[in-house]
C-alpha cells in the first residue's frame, strides 16, 4: 500500500475513533498503526497489517484502553506490562515517585513496601532508582501479583525484589524504611461517572474506595505505626479532596503528617506519614 493509501485509512481510523469519544483520535489512530505494524511511525501497511489495524481500532472504538491493546504503559521513562487484572499506570502517581526521591535524596532505603502493587511501577521505578535497596509488592489479586512478577523480572531486579499475594500488610511482621501505596480511593459512587476506559475494562477493586472512598485507608493507615522502622517513612497517594481526611486518619493512628506534595496539575495528591514518637 502507498503512503497514500495509509492516510486514507489513517483518516477513516480517526473518524471511528473520534466518533466513539476517544481523546486526540488522530494520535490513537497512528500509534494503533504502528502497533499493526511492529514499528513507530509505518510508511505503508500491508494486507494484513491493515486488517490487524482494523481489529485495534474495533477495540478502540470499544473504548478498551490504549495501554491494555498494547499490553505495556509508560511510567517514569519505564515501560511496564499492563493488562485488565491491573490498573494502568497514570502520569499523576508519578508524582508519589518523585516524592520518595525527593525525601532519600542523600540515602536510600533498605527496606521498601510497597501495599496494593498491582503492575509493580511505584516498587519496581523506585528499585531501578536505588540499587541498594530491596523491596516486597503485596496484591490481593493473584493475577496483578502475576503481571508485577513479570515486570520485576523485564527490569532485572529480581534478586531485589518480591511479590506477594495477600490483604494489605496483615501479614507482615517486618519493619520497612519506606511503605509506598496508591489504595482505591474513588468512592462508589462516582464510578459510574468514570470514563469507559476505567469503568468497563480496569479491575474496579483496584479502584473503588468504598461509600466515602476512605475505604482501604481505614485498613492500611492504622497498621503503618507497627511496619515502619523507627525513621521510616509512608508516602500515600489520595484523591484531590481526601488530603485532610487522610491526614486526620493518620494522626487518630498514632501517625505525624511530615510532608505533602501536589500532582503535576496543582492538585492534592500525596502525603508523608511518619511514626509519632513518644
């Protein structure tokens, strides 16, 4: 086919794409050009690169999100698998990444947990980071456990790195010198109200924060006094409007507010616990 002719069913691939809703249908209609292709930017496709085009963007237009048909999302300059049993990577947690370097900036931490690891990015971005650290990923689900293990395993960090399947830190007896988390926070709802990419094809329990989407907190907050070391810190990820609640949870469990940190767009989206020492 000319160069030309991809045009043409560049052009037709976006008027699908635009009239399902889907943002910037032009962008999504060249890069599911080259994943029919194998390659960036293709200059031409074939018969039957046409028809695999033809069947991404018929998931396309069924608004199954970009990162689940090309099996990987970007987050922090690393490329992680994604798939429907986990929540696909989004550019505002990256804030919590930039939050930990910021707060170890002249010592890594030995110990790093990271609670509802799902694909692994905040473990394993923050492992690539720091060679001297190690670090344990608990999930609930035994298949985003599966996706977070193949990821440690793409990153080369596997001698540092482990997975395990379980409820939030409930079965932890250790002590960590940073917990990580990003908890369903989104409360129930307002589910509904998600875009089709989130509400239709990503796990909800990986999502839904309960009536007042403090849900997951309740259980996590109260147990960081017993798994951080004595200098150790907690850095968690909430909505925009759950900074205070959060943080009076966290003091009501025997937890000090130490830090907070905005999101890329000016909104409330991280806070530093740290152990209240008597």
């Amino acid at each position: 086919m000319s160069g030309a002719g991809l045009e043409d069913v560049l052009r037709g691939a976006t008027a699908r794409l635009r009239t399902a809703g889907v943002e910037h249908p032009a962008r999504e209609a060249r890069l599911l050009a080259g994943l029919a292709a194998g390659c960036d930017e293709p200059r031409s496709l074939s018969p039957g690169e046409n028809r695999r085009l033809a069947t991404l963007v018929a998931r396309r237009v069924r608004r199954e999100p970009f990162a689940q048909i090309a099996g990987f999302r970007e987050f922090w300059s690393l490329d992680f698998e994604v798939t429907r049993d986990t929540l696909t990577p989004r550019p505002d947690s990256e804030t919590l990444i930039e939050c930990c370097l910021d707060r170890f900036e002249h010592h890594q931490p030995a110990r790093i947990l990271d609670l509802g690891t799902g694909t692994g990015c905040l473990l394993v971005t923050l492992l690539v980071a720091w060679s001297a650290s190690a670090g344990l990923g608990v999930d609930v689900s035994e298949r985003a456990c599966a996706v977070a293990a193949r990821n440690v395993r793409r990153h080369g960090i596997g001698e540092r790195a482990w997975i395990m399947c379980g409820d939030w830190g409930a079965a932890l007896d250790s002590t960590f010198d940073l917990v990580v988390a990003n908890p369903p926070y989104v409360p129930s709802g307002d589910m509904t109200g998600l875009d089709p990419e989130v509400a239709l094809h990503e796990p909800g329990m990986a999502i839904d924060g309960g009536v007042d989407g403090y849900a997951c907190y309740r259980r996590i907050v109260p147990r960081l006094a017993t798994l951080l070391s004595r200098d150790g810190l907690a850095v968690v990820e909430h909505g925009p409007e759950q900074r205070n609640g959060l943080a009076a949870l966290a003091v009501d469990s025997g937890l000090d507010v130490v830090g907070a940190l905005d999101d890329y767009g000016g909104r409330h989206r991280v806070l530093v616990l740290a152990r209240r020492e008597p």
